[in-house]
C-alpha cells in the first residue's frame, strides 16, 4: 500500500470509475522520499511524482484472466474501441504498458477524435515513460473550450513525473476550478507540493482532501508521510492505522520509522563519528 500515490478518476470503457493507481515504481518514489529528507538523488526516466513505501502488489489473477479474456475478443474485433479500451487496461494492470500502448495507438489512428481513446492513451504513454508524447495526446483529449479536469488532472501528474512541480499545480488548480473539493486533485495537488518540499501546503491541501467524504485510504495514508516528514511522527502513526488492515498499517507505520530515522541521522551532528565507530 503506497504512503503516497497519486489519485485520479479514469475512463475504461464509455464508463468513466473512480480509482487510485500508483503511478511509478517504488524504486523512485522511495528516492523521492529520499530526496525530501535531504538525500541527493538522481531522477528516473519513469519518475511519475509519488512516494510509496514498498513495490505495487502483483497482478491478480483476475488482472491476468482480463488479459485472457479481453486479448481473444480483441482478436476477434479489433477494430471495436470498447474492446481496445478495456483490452489496453487490463494490460496496464498487469504492468504489460508497451502493448497497452501499442493497442491504444492502433485505437487513436482509428478514432483520432475520441476523447476516451485519447485519455487512455495519454495515460499509457506516460505509465511507459513517453511523457512528452503524453502531455501531446491528453492535450488532444480535451480542448479549451470544453476542458476535462479528469485529463487536466492527469496531465499535472505527467508534468510532475518530468519534474515541472509548478506547471502541475497549475493544472490541478485549474481542475479544481472546474471540480472545486474533488479530493483526486487535491491529492496529487498535495503530493506536488510534497515534491516541491513544500510541506506546509502539501500538509493543508491533504487535510482538505481527507476532509471531504468519502474518503479514499490513500489519501490519508499520503497525508500520514507527510506529517512524519515534518517530524510529528506520533500523529502520523495514529494517521497511517486508521483506514488499513493491521498488516498494511503495520508496513507503513516501519516505512516511517526507517526513512525519519534515516533523515534524523542525515541531520545527526555526530552521524560521521557514528559511522566511523561502526567501520573500525
């Protein structure tokens, strides 16, 4: 269960879900986390712009049976949208992203106007790592006269996983001028900040998407990193063990230990002679 991963309202099909999705591997999401606590880091190609505190779960066995499923009536039809839509999702759970973006594309030549087809393939060719082509095709999902806070929301997570924090907040402020208190937006607005190291806003965006019912796990488990950034770490267990099972609270609360007691260390006046101690 991710400490802090990014939310959005995706489209599968014609029928438009609410989900939570991490949007990046846990490998640079924890050196993210890293770099809030003082690390120097390099940056990922697939850095999406939030924090877990351990790998996403494998596919399940119903993620694989989709695949099945849905690949044979592809086969059968591959010029229906419906059909590539949910056949390009159910490859997308199961982390297979390169043919989940081949089927979209094929889908985007046939339907170069439609806005689900569009949305899908844009979010496809940034879960690859194709951010620039992503941002060009969700731009092409919406337009000005008629824009979409679903996709402007995605397009402030792409913006974030490039590392541009202050274009993607400007996208998700704009979302919500549209979905004012949709807590999606405010969760990944909250994680931007997070990024930014501005805890304070991240801290107060977080609250106000908790505070607005109903409430997904992740954000208060977002909301619980960081308050343990800013050092309250009492309150951030209280957080992170209030919407999960014990086995998940009880992971999130150990990620917590280990990357504040790391970050106490990285501040630890007498961390070298520690060390050297330790070496001898």
């Amino acid at each position: 269960m991710p400490l802090l991963a990014a939310i959005e309202m995706r489209s599968t099909g014609r029928k438009t879900i609410r989900s939570a999705r991490l949007l990046a591997s846990a490998a640079v999401l924890a050196a993210a986390a890293a770099a809030m606590a003082g690390c120097q880091t390099t940056q990922s190609s697939e850095t999406t712009g939030s924090l877990p505190i351990a790998t996403a779960n494998p596919p399940s066995g119903n993620s694989r049976s989709d695949v099945e499923a849905y690949g044979q009536q592809y086969r059968a039809n591959p010029s229906s949208v419906d059909v590539a839509l949910r056949y390009a999702q159910a490859l997308r759970a199961t982390g297979q992203r390169a043919q989940a973006v081949a089927i979209l594309e094929k889908a985007s030549i046939a339907a170069p106007h439609d806005k689900a087809v569009l949305g899908a393939y844009g979010r496809a060719l940034a879960e690859a790592g194709n951010y620039d082509q992503a941002l060009e095709v969700l731009d092409r999902a919406h337009s000005p006269d008629q824009p979409d806070w679903h996709i402007l929301s995605a397009q402030g997570a792409v913006l974030d996983q490039m590392g541009r924090h202050a274009d993607a907040q400007r996208y998700y402020l704009t979302a919500l001028k549209i979905a004012p208190d949709e807590s999606s937006v405010l969760s990944n607005l909250g994680l931007s900040y997070a990024l930014a190291k501005n805890l304070h806003e991240a801290e107060s965006t977080l609250r106000r998407a908790a505070a607005h019912p109903p409430v997904d796990p992740r954000v208060r488990q977002n909301l619980a990193l960081v308050v343990g950034l800013q050092g309250r770490f009492a309150e951030a267990e209280t957080i992170a063990r209030a919407d999960l099972p014990p086995d998940e609270a009880a992971a999130n609360v150990a990620y917590l230990r280990q990357m504040l007691a790391h970050r106490k260390d990285l501040h630890d006046p007498n961390r070298d002679v520690h060390t050297a101690a330790g070496s001898s």
